[in-house]
C-alpha cells in the first residue's frame, strides 16, 4: 500500500515562559509511517504527546527536530517546513482533521459549516449542500437544526457537525482526536461506520480513541507515543 505519511525522528519541546522559560520535552525521536487503507491509534500514558504528535502532523505545532513529509498530489510535503500556503493547500486536499470540539462559525448554518470543505475544493454549492444534509442525516441531527447555526446546539450534536464536517470530503489522509469521544452508542456506531467507509476508499486514519471499544473496531495498528524523560523538570518546578 501507497506510503502517505511519513514522519521521522520527530521532536517537540515546549518552552513554558511563564516558568522561567523551562523547557518540557514532549516528543523525542518519534518515527512514523502510515499507508494507505490503514487506521493507526496512538497510545499511550496521559501527557505522553498523543495529542501533540497530532498537532504536529497538521503543522499547528511546528517541531523543532524532523521531517514530516505527507504526500500531497504525488509529491511529499513536509509539513515541518513547508510555506503557509503550501500547508493550507495540504489541508484543504490531502489533510483532514477532526478534533472533538466544534469552532461554532457565528450566523452560519451547520449544512454550509459542514458543506463548506466541498465547496472550498470546488464542488458545486448546492451538491455539497446536498451531500452535507446527507451527512447530517446520518449523523442523526434533525433537519430542523440544519439551517440553524450550531452555538446553541448541545455539545454531542455541535461534535456531530464537526464530525460530518471533517470527514465530508474524501481526503486521503484523516487526522482523529477522540472523535466520539462524547456521542451515545448508535451516534458513536455512525462514526465508526463513516471511519471504515474513509478507510475502504483508501484513505489513511490516525487517531486517538481512548474508547476502547472504538479503538478495537477501527485501528489496525496502535502506535505507542513514548512519555519523555520528566525527573529532571519535575524536580526544577518543585524547587
Ligand atoms: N501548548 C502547550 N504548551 C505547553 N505545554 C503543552 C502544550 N500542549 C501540550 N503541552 C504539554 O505536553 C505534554 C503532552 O500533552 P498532550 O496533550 O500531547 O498529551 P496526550 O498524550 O494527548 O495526553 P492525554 O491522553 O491526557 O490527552 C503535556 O505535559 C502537556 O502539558
């Protein structure tokens, strides 16, 4: 299967400037590669750097150390060092992300929040409205809400609307942050469902699924994200 991420020797420290400039490491060569078809979960202890390796991936964090190529349009990106643009042309095609919580977009409809990844790429806006209130519906959120816009919705549905909106577009690469992490069992069934069907059209998934029982119907692999060497900073900021 087609390589389409491929991480190596990653490492990532955080400076804490309001502790004197102390610094945390979080990942510290960290390699990963992830193929087509493929669902890999990131495990590992609390504060190990799950969510950070995610991050990283997206380029919201910047690493200090390694390359992150993704594959983008036949060619690799490192997402380490490439150009805004080049970043938000990866994320628009290639690279989506799913994080548990919706960033409500004030007076828009949840139908073009979540159509509005289609019509970036170029869809027709009323097909991408289309397959958005497709989407909706199986998500289980009632057509009434769907020209509302969600900051009034309860916290499971404004998730179902940033499922639906991360997962509309068929990217090839899907980056998950516990993405049912606060559904019930048949929303969360929906999802796992909507992951197997990205997976079956060839697109690669890292998550993060502390839902056991998610974790075992999607991943294919777990990947362990190491806790990095702490003594000695634990000891600084008892002092
Ligand atoms: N923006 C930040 N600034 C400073 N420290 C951070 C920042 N983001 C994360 N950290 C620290 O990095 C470490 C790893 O955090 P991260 O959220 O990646 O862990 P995780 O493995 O996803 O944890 P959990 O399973 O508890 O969600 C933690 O010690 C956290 O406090």
């Amino acid at each position: 299967m087609t390589l389409l991420i491929d991480a190596q020797q990653l490492s990532k420290t955080f400076v804490l400037h309001q502790q004197g400039g102390l610094e945390l490491p979080v990942l510290t060569d960290v390699s990963l590669e992830v193929h087509a078809g493929e669902c890999v979960a990131l495990v590992g202890p609390s504060g190990a750097g799950k969510s950070t390796l995610l991050k990283a991936l997206y380029a919201n964090y910047l690493v200090q150390h390694g390359t992150l190529n993704i594959l983008h349009k036949g060619r690799w990106v490192d997402m380490a060092r490439a150009a805004p643009h080049e970043i938000v042309e990866v994320r628009r095609d290639t690279l989506g992300y799913v994080s548990q919580f919706l960033r409500v977009i004030p007076r828009v409809s949840a139908l073009d929040i979540v159509a509005e990844p289609l019509v970036e790429q170029g869809e027709d806006r009323e097909l991408a409205r289309q397959k958005a209130g497709a989407l909706l519906g199986r998500l289980n959120i009632a057509e009434r809400l769907w020209s509302l816009p969600p900051a009034t919705f309860s916290g499971g549905e404004q998730q179902r609307v940033n499922i639906a909106r991360g997962l509309i577009s068929p990217r090839p690469l899907l980056l998950l942050d516990e993405p049912t992490a606060s559904l019930d069992a048949a929303n969360r069934a929906v999802v796992i469902e909507l992951m197997k069907e990205a997976k079956a059209r060839g697109a690669a998934l890292v998550g993060i699924f502390h839902d056991e029982a998610t974790r075992d119907a999607i991943a294919d692999r777990l990947f362990t994200v190491p806790l990095a060497r702490r003594d000695e900073i634990k000891k600084e900021l008892a002092a």
